[in-house]
C-alpha cells in the first residue's frame, strides 16, 4: 500500500513536521482533558487527523461528533484559511454537569469555528445545502450502520475533491460498504480503539510539494 505521505501528495518531511505540531497541540488539549475519560478521538489517532487536515487545506471542513471538542481542536489548528462546522446533540460532557460541548476548544480558535446543536439524520443535510461544497468531513457521532453510511453517502455528494474521516470505522460494516459502492480505497490510518480511516475523493496527481 502507498505511504501516507504519498496519498496526500506531501514530502516525507512535511508529514513529519505536522506530526511534531500535532504533539504540542496534544499537549495543550491533555492539559484541560486532565486524563478523563470523554469518549475522545484516542491520542495515537490525532497527529493522522491533524496532518490530513493540513494536507487537503479545505475551505469548508465539516465533522459529527464534538464531545469535549479534541478532534474540533485539532481540526481547527490544522485549518489554515478555512471554516470548521460542527454538528452535535449538544449533550454536556464531563461528569460534572457544568462543561458544554466543545470545552476543550481555545478561545483563539473559536473564531472559525460554527457549532451546529442537533442530531446530524436533521442538520447534516441543511448545513451541506447552504455550505454547497465541503472539502473534508469528520464522521465521530452515532456509529450505527445507517447514520454511518447516511453521513458518509450525504458527505460525499457536497465534495468535488478532498477528504472523509471515519472514527471508529470497525464498529460496524458501513464504511466498508461504502467505499465499496463507491469504488474508493477505505484507508486505515490507525487499528486501535475501533480504528481510524480515511477517503480520498478525486485527490488527483500528487503536488510537488507543500
Ligand atoms: C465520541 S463523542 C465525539 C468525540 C470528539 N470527536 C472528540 O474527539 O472529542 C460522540 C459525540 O457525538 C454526539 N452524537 C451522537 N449521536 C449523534 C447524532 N446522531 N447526531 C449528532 N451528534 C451525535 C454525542 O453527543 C457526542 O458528543
């Protein structure tokens, strides 16, 4: 199988760059986390998610499943331009009662950042709508076959090119299913904690360098 570097079409160098970011980045997320346990995308998996972002560069980024907010951080700090919308239930996270979706989220970031309170069966198809095309998707909400493959299939028809992430890709067959009806190579980007993948749409020949 291709390296990741030369899936996305970026030097070796420049993939190990992003994943040293992404441990200082882990480090500030770690420091309000405070070891909990909320249900967040796992350590090992948020250097991919960090460098996939900063490799598609997209202008419009979409992502189910906010929690404590760690892959919203990570998404966001990896946005150079763009915009992040987030779609969640809005449940409050934490144990405490006191911290909403989302908390783990800098203030310095927030600023392109749109939370979207609502099951994603509701909002996923409005928001896609008014967005008119997205350039990478985040699925880490309801993990059932058929929210999974009406994420992913809704997803796929607002992006021209770019990229999707499945957390959790091994809980059920829907995102094999998936990338099978739609004749596209299912990633695996980690095997730990039912598993990280990844979509490439039309990614293209790769760039000379980023
Ligand atoms: C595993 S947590 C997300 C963790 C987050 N990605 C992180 O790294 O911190 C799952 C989240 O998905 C939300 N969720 C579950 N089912 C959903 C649905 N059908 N629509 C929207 N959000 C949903 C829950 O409210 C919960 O906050």
């Amino acid at each position: 199988m291709s390296s990741l570097e030369n899936l996305l079409g970026v030097t070796r160098e420049k993939l190990r760059t992003w994943m040293d970011e992404a441990v200082e980045i882990d480090n500030y997320v770690e420091s309000i986390v405070g070891g909990r346990s909320l249900w967040q995308l796992s350590r090992d998996k948020r250097p991919y998610l960090y460098a996939v972002v900063k490799a598609i560069s997209p202008k419009l980024a979409v992502e189910t499943g906010v929690g404590s907010g760690v892959s919203t951080t990570f998404i966001l700090s990896a946005l150079q331009e763009g915009e992040l919308h987030s779609i969640d239930m809005g449940v409050r996270y934490g144990g405490e009662g006191e911290e909403r979706v989302g908390f783990v989220v800098p203030e310095n970031l927030r600023g392109k950042w749109h939370l979207h309170l609502g099951r994603s069966s509701e909002v996923l198809v409005p928001l896609l709508k008014q967005l008119e095309e997205i350039q990478f998707f985040l699925h880490d909400g309801e993990h059932s076959y058929q929210n999974v493959i009406f994420e992913l299939s809704t997803a796929w028809n607002f992006m021209e090119r770019g990229a999707i992430i499945i957390d959790n890709y091994n809980f059920t067959d829907a995102p094999r299913d998936f990338a099978k009806k739609a004749g596209v190579q299912l990633i695996q980007l980690s095997s730990t904690d039912g598993g990280l993948s990844l979509i490439l749409k039309d990614r293209g020949p790769p760039a000379t360098s980023t």
